[in-house]
C-alpha cells in the first residue's frame, strides 16, 4: 500500500501536483480537503480521467487538528477499507504534513504509515513567501483567523519535515527563469536531505522515514546544508557561554539578509539550558528547550552554541567575529557563571523579534 500526504501553501499548487501526480500514477485515488469560512469543509475524490466526488462538512470548531482528525483520516479510512492500494492525500492549504502524519498513524496503526511527504511549491515564489511578515490568514491562505504563522514559518517547517519538494508552477502569471533557477537552489539549501523533483514521475516512493523526519524538526537541530551557488549557509560554534547583553545586541546583525537562522545557544545567564533560536524571513524568537539531555548533547563540557545562516551575500568571518565578540571573556568566565539575566516570556519562549 503506498500513501502520499502533499502539503502546500495555496490551492493552486496543491492542485497542479495532485493532477500531476495523478497522471503519473493512474491507478491511485486522490482526496483533496479545502476549508471555507465558517467551518466548512470541501472533500474532492478523484482519479486520473475519472469523474470526481464532492462532499461538504460543517465542522463545529475549524482548527487544524480537528480539521485532521475529523475529515481527512476518515476520508482515508474509508478509501482503503475500499480496496485502494495508493491513496495521495491533498491537504489543505496551510496544513503542516506533519500534523495529518501524526494523526493517521495514530488512527490508523500499520494502515497508517506514510511512504512519500511530499511539498509543493512554486520555486520562483519561495522566497518572497520566507520574507512575508504578514500571517497566514493576512495573506489568504487559511480562513482561521487565529493562526498567526507566517508563509515562512510554515514553508520553513514543511521542508524540514518532508521528504520530497515538488516543483509546482500553476499557469496564472508567467515564470520568471532567473527566479525560477534562484528558488530551486535556495530549496536545495534549505532542504538537503530532501528529493527535488521537477516533475511527478521523479518522486521516489517509499522515501519517507517518520522519526528522521520529526528529528530534524527538533527546535535548535541544524542540519549540514550543501552549497550550490547563489544563497548558502554559513555555519559557527562558540565554545564558550554567550553573555546575554552582547549577544542581544549583534542578534540583528548575525540575523541581517538571513532567510533561515537556527541553531542553539549557550547563555551564560542560564548555563544549565539549551535555548533554541529559530530565524525565518523577518522574525526572530528564542525557545527555552530545557536542559541539555544526554542524547542531545553526550558530553556535558561540549556544551556550546552553533548557529547556521541561509542567505544571500553571508560574510562568514564577520558572522564568526560578531560571535566571538558575545563570548564570555577570560575574566567573565573567572567570575563564574550566571550574575546576567534574560528576560522571558511565561512560557520561557521569549517574544518575536522583528528586523530589517
């Protein structure tokens, strides 16, 4: 049985690789969910070159996980309790394949393992996405009004996740080649454990692994990125405890022209956590991940900070000088640790920060 969750920002791509992927496979069935206003959600079943069904529910409360849990894993259950051996599910835009993932394994048992996650975008269009400040309801892309991620911020964490980009160019306006060729190397930066396909045929079944997935979604987990021209990534360690004033002030400029900024920090004004910094487009936060676990970290005196930056024009001496300079200096470190403090919010999560 193979079963393919596709994820995508807006409808048009998601419906230009779900056509796509049903021509390249004939025999498999496609379930496609949208949400509308009001709580009310469209399920399409389709074929390649067969008559579609279409079905409306009004869902009493329209939140992701519901969304999930009450539509498509029952759209699933029923397809293969049917017969079907390759079901692809189209998600609504919006919808992290992580979140429907989780909820047809945990519904489905065995039924429910995924063999390809799979995201569809547009290239040319990425990167416009990633620097977007506005939310996902701002922009369009949902109908809930509560959700307050970005296009970046989810585009970000559907490449961590997934195991296939799928290149999806629905014909509104005229691809750009220059920004075309541009996006696919900035996915191939961002997504290096992932296959880039270009066209339906080329997506290898069977491709996705659960757990390396949700351990690259880990906050604070930097993957080793391949360079290919155009944007890259530039990674750096710091040995030692960053002080918390002097790191908050060269934050803005480690961040400056960086696409994606991750990794985690050892601050001196709390030397027994890990904190995590995620970066994308022009938003910034800080997230308390706890102590440092064995598994995470073997040897308690390797503690550090690594920082990896995905942009354009990246100067990697100045980003390993602006590091340095937050580093606890020989007298700082003779002190001890822990005379700074850092201000949190209640969840130990600290506040957005916005840069230009």
């Amino acid at each position: 049985m193979i079963l393919t969750v596709l994820s995508s920002l807006d409808a048009l791509c998601r419906q230009q690789a779900c056509e796509a992927l049903a021509a390249a496979h004939p025999s498999a069935a496609v379930v496609v969910h949208d949400l509308l206003e009001n709580g009310t959600v469209v399920r399409r079943t389709f074929r390649h070159d067969r008559p579609g069904q279409r079905q409306e529910t009004v869902l009493e409360h329209a939140c992701l996980g519901c969304r999930v849990r009450l539509e498509v894993v029952p759209a699933v259950r029923q397809l293969l309790a049917g017969g079907e051996q390759h079901v692809i599910v189209g998600l609504p835009p919006g919808v992290p394949a992580a979140t429907a993932i989780v909820a047809l394994r945990q519904e489905l048992g065995g039924d429910g393992r995924v063999t390809s996650a799979v995201h569809a975008c547009a290239p040319d269009c990425v990167e416009d996405h990633i620097w977007d400040h506005h939310t996902l309801f701002e922009s369009g892309f949902t109908p809930v009004a509560d959700d307050e991620r970005t296009s970046g911020e989810f585009i970000i964490g559907e490449l961590s996740f997934c195991d296939t980009i799928l290149a999806a160019e629905p014909d509104v306006l005229p691809v750009d080649p220059d920004g075309r060729a541009r996006g696919l190397e900035l996915l191939r930066e961002l997504a290096p454990h992932a296959d880039l396909a270009e066209d339906a045929t080329r997506i290898q079944q069977r491709r996705h692994d659960y757990a390396a997935a949700i351990g690259r979604t880990i906050p604070g987990t930097v993957q080793t990125a391949r360079r290919c021209g155009g944007p890259f990534t530039v990674t750096h360690r710091a040995r030692r405890p960053l002080h918390p004033e002097r790191f908050r002030h060269a934050l803005g400029s480690l961040a400056a022209g960086c696409c994606w900024l991750r990794g985690h920090l050892w601050i001196a004004s709390a030397p027994d956590c890990r904190i995590a910094i995620q970066g994308v487009g022009p938003r910034i936060w800080l997230e308390n991940t706890g102590p440092w676990l064995p598994e995470l970290r073997p040897d308690p005196g390797s503690r550090g900070t690594l920082l990896a930056a995905t942009g354009d024009g990246l100067d990697a001496d100045e980003i390993a000088k602006l590091l340095a300079s937050c580093e606890l200096t020989d007298a700082e470190m003779a002190a001890g640790l822990g005379p700074w403090t850092i201000h949190q919010g209640p969840s130990g999560q600290t506040d957005p920060t916005t840069t230009t």
